[in-house]
C-alpha cells in the first residue's frame, strides 16, 4: 500500500535567524532614509549656492562700479585744481621775476639821464686858449639836439670854432653818448679837442 504524503523538504526556520533578518532589514532601511536626507541636503544647499552667488556678483559689481566712477571723478578733479593752483602760484611768482628783470634790464640799457646839458670845453691855439660852449640833449643814451657857442678871442679861432659849430651836429645827432668823439670838423682839428673836452663833462654830469 502505497503512502501518498512524502516527508516535507523545508526545514523549519528558527526564531534567532528570523530576529537576525529583520534587523538587517531595519539597519538598511535606517542607512537608506540616511543616504536620502543627506542628498537631499546637498541638493538644497547647491540650489542655495547658486541662487545667491549671482545676485552677490551683482550687487557687488554694481556697488563697486560707482564707487570707482566716483573715485576717479574725485581724483581728477582734485588734479585739476591741484594744477590750476600750481599754475597761479607760479603766475604769481613769475609777475614780481618779470617785472624785476624788466625794471634791471632797463637800468642797465639807460646809462645816461634823461635831459639837456651845457659844458665848457677849452684847448691850445696858436695864439693861446680858447674855448668852446656845447650844449647836448640826451635821451635814452643817445644824443637827439646839438647847439653850441663860440668863445674865442682871437679872429682865427673865431673862423674855425664857426665851421666847427656849424657841421657838428650832423655828426652826432642819433649816436650814442659814448660813441660820439670828434677829431676833425670842416677843417677845424683844434676846436674839436674842445668839443671831446665838453663831452666828458656832459657825460660826468648825466651818469644815471
């Protein structure tokens, strides 16, 4: 007679092993909500970053970019004023210079003081002393009249001061005072030493 139940092929599973699984199954569960918060943080703090970084670059740029302008606009005009009182200061330094140059160049071109003088100048004739009256204008160095006046007292010291007296002129109008010496006049040689004699009177008299 034929058994129809075969003996069973599962083993009977004991209670320590069925613990054991289910707190394997705890421990990966715990690692998994673990492993999920903390992307979860991640990605909420990359998000964070990224939205923040931008705005941050901006407001940056944008605060610094007039602060840069007006630094700028502030140095250049500080240069400015700083090269307009430079350029005063040396305006005003160089006025007082100028003029001292101007006033001392012109001392030094005017050797000779303005205005008309009268000198006597004598030399020996053949028949004894006689002299001659000249009178010059002098301005700015330079002898701009003539004129003179015989004081001779003897007939032919009176014929060669007249031919003296009547040519001089022409030959030192518009010269410098110190250029002007004459040595012979329309043939009259001795009245001239006169006339040098006068001349230096003259100069003596109107030395600035």
């Amino acid at each position: 007679m034929t058994n129809d139940h075969s003996p069973s092929t599962d083993s009977p599973v004991a209670p320590a092993e069925l613990a054991r699984g289910r707190q394997a199954r705890r421990r990966r569960t715990t690692y998994a909500s673990l492993a999920g918060w903390t992307l979860l943080g991640a990605l909420s703090t990359g998000i964070v970053a990224c939205s923040s970084t931008p705005t941050t670059t901006a407001g940056a740029t944008t605060t610094a970019a007039p602060a840069s302008t007006s630094a700028a606009a502030t140095s250049a005009a500080s240069s400015a004023t700083s090269s307009a009182a430079s350029s005063s200061a040396a305006a005003s330094s160089a006025a007082p210079a100028s003029t001292s140059a101007e006033s001392s160049a012109a001392a030094a071109a005017t050797e000779y003081k303005d205005g008309t003088y009268t000198a006597t100048g004598s030399y020996q004739s053949p028949g004894g002393e006689e002299s001659v009256e000249i009178t010059l204008t002098i301005a700015g160095d330079a002898i701009t009249d003539a004129t003179g006046k015989s004081n001779a007292t003897r007939p032919q010291s009176v014929e060669y001061q007249g031919q003296f007296l009547a040519n001089f002129a022409g030959q030192i109008v518009g010269k410098n005072v110190d250029d002007v010496s004459l040595s012979k006049v329309a043939g009259s040689s001795l009245t001239s030493g006169g006339f040098n004699q006068a001349l230096q009177t003259i100069k003596t008299d109107a030395k600035a």
